[in-house]
C-alpha cells in the first residue's frame, strides 16, 4: 500500500489534505481527478444531499449499462435459438426496447459531461 502511494507521488499526483472516506488513506490529485490510491478508485466530495444525487449519476449509469448488455446478451441467445414468429418477435421488440434504453443512457452521460 504504502508503495502505491509512493508510485502515485513519483508519477506526479498531488497529496491532499483530504482521507479517503473508505480506508482513510489520503486522497490525491491525479490529473484533475480526486482518487484514492490504496482504493484504486475515484473519490467525489460533495456539500449536500442533491449534490450526492449528481454525484451518483455516472455509477448507476455504469450498473444500468451492464445490466442491458448482460439481458440484450441472453435475448441474442434466445433469438438464435427462436423456432416460432410469435418468440423471435417477442424477443427483437424486447432487444430493441434495451437498445432504447443504452441510448437514452449515453444521451444522459453526454449532458452529464457537458455540465461540468
């Protein structure tokens, strides 16, 4: 752990006087992004509840992300394997009910990105 925190000095990230809510650790400044080196994960400061809220968009887009892949992965399979009109039908609106649901994703991220 301590040679983490080292290396992230070495390659030029900045210590802050701020810990790491999770292990304690002091957080750092690597290009522009406040991280915990021991954690290997970013860390988000925030003042209030609604900032909280903001502060949580891109992970629960990350996890409803990975949960659309996953279901649009078993409908593939489910397709490919689909013997009757009524399922392959029923199975392609499903896929596309998904797809519309990773672009509406990206749509948020990209206003996300914008705002900062």
């Amino acid at each position: 752990m301590v040679k983490r925190l080292a290396d992230a000095l070495r390659s030029g990230a900045k210590m802050l006087p701020e810990a790491c809510p999770v292990c304690g650790n002091p957080l750092f400044d690597v290009k522009g992004e406040m991280r915990c080196v021991a954690c290997d994960k970013p860390v988000v400061v925030v003042k209030d509840e609604a900032e909280s809220g903001r502060a949580m968009y891109p992970y629960i887009l990350n996890t409803l992300e990975d949960v659309v892949v996953s279901k649009i992965d078993e409908l593939t399979v489910r397709l490919s394997r689909a013997l009757e009109l009524e399922e392959v039908e029923a199975v392609s609106k499903a896929i596309d009910a998904l797809l519309t649901v990773l672009q509406k994703g990206n749509e948020i991220r990209e206003k996300l990105k914008t705002n900062k």
